[in-house]
C-alpha cells in the first residue's frame, strides 16, 4: 500500500508496446505526463506536480546517469518517490525479423 507522497516514474528505454501500455496505463490512473524539454522547464514541470501532490512521469528513450541522478535528487529534495523502470528489447523477435543477415560470426 502507497502513501500519499507523490511518486515520479522515470520509464527508460527504447520505444515499444510495451513501454507505450505502461505509459498508458500511469494516464488512465491520473499521472501526468511531464513533457521533453530542456532539464530546466522538465524540472520546473516536475517540482510543480510534487509540490500540488501529484504523481508525474517522464518518458525517455535515453537518459544519461548524470541527469537520471540530477532527477531522482530533485524529486528526493521536494519530498517525492523516485521510481525508475527500465524496459529493454527482446532480441528474439528482432533476429527473426531481420533473419539471416543478423547473425554475426566472430573469428
């Protein structure tokens, strides 16, 4: 069971259905979206959710350490939860797709 301090979820990786349900879902329960910007106007975005009580979150393909961890410090200093969840591909169907030619021998 959560408590009532506001969460902001950081969803990394490549884009993908699965990522895209999960971010669809996070809307359908009334988390807003903070939108690509300059870290700035997404801080900005973020620190006004946090202080209004509501959960927020990011959707980004790649996001560096450095910046990641410049995210959870601030969400941290204006009292909410950090989650970070990562997708990754699942190489099986991407081999199929591309067949053959994606093997790769090493001498």
């Amino acid at each position: 069971m959560r408590d009532d301090t506001p969460a902001v979820y950081l969803l990394a990786g490549p884009a993908g259905p699965a990522k895209a349900a999960y971010a669809r879902t996070l809307t359908d329960h009334g988390v807003a979206e903070v939108s690509a910007g300059s870290p700035s106007q997404v801080a900005s975005a973020l620190i006004a959710h946090l202080q209004a009580g509501r959960d927020a979150f990011l959707d980004h393909e790649e996001v560096p350490p450095e910046e990641r961890d410049a995210y959870k410090a601030l969400v941290e200093e204006h009292g909410g939860q950090w989650c970070l969840i990562t997708f990754t591909v699942d190489h099986a169907p991407l081999a199929t797709w591309l067949g053959p030619a994606s093997a790769t021998t090493r001498d």
